[in-house]
C-alpha cells in the first residue's frame, strides 16, 4: 500500500489541475508561454501519476483496469474480472 501522503498529494494536483484546465487552454491558445509559467506546477497535468485503485501503486498501472499488475493479477485469480482468465496451452 502506498504511502497515505503520497495518495493525498496526487489527490490535491488533481484538483489543482481541474482548477487551472480553462486558464492553461486559454494560454496555450493564445500561445501565452510566460504566463503559463507563472501557473503553478501543479497545474499542469502531467504532474498527476496514474495510481492503482486499491493498492496505491504507481508502477506497472494498467489504464484499461485502473489497477497495478500486481492487483490485476490476483484478482484475475480470483475471478473477480469478468472475462479474464489464465492462459493454458
């Protein structure tokens, strides 16, 4: 499980971004690049990391799934993913 700082941390850049998305189009429009600089870090969106849902980690993330490969995997175990199973042959 990740760190709780981490999950609250990506949380608020998210937020940040969703705050600043109208004013970011609007410069990169006019092509404005200082005053996109004068943003804040945070709003841009490439500072939010794709998480999993259950366990927090961000490596390995499955967009399609929304969860890491580690869960992924055991919830395929598991049966819990409609569709999915192991492969045999």
């Amino acid at each position: 499980m990740a760190k709780k700082s981490w999950l609250e941390r990506n949380k608020r850049k998210a937020e940040t971004v969703k705050k600043y998305a109208a004013i970011r189009a609007e410069m990169k429009a006019k092509r404005d690049y200082a005053g996109l600089s004068s943003l804040p870090r945070d709003a841009s969106p490439t500072r939010v990391v794709n998480r999993c849902s259950m366990s927090g980690r961000r490596r390995g993330y499955w967009r399609k799934f929304g969860v890491s490969r580690l869960t992924f995997r055991e919830a395929a175990l598991n049966g819990l993913i409609p569709g999915v199973t192991k492969a045999s042959w």
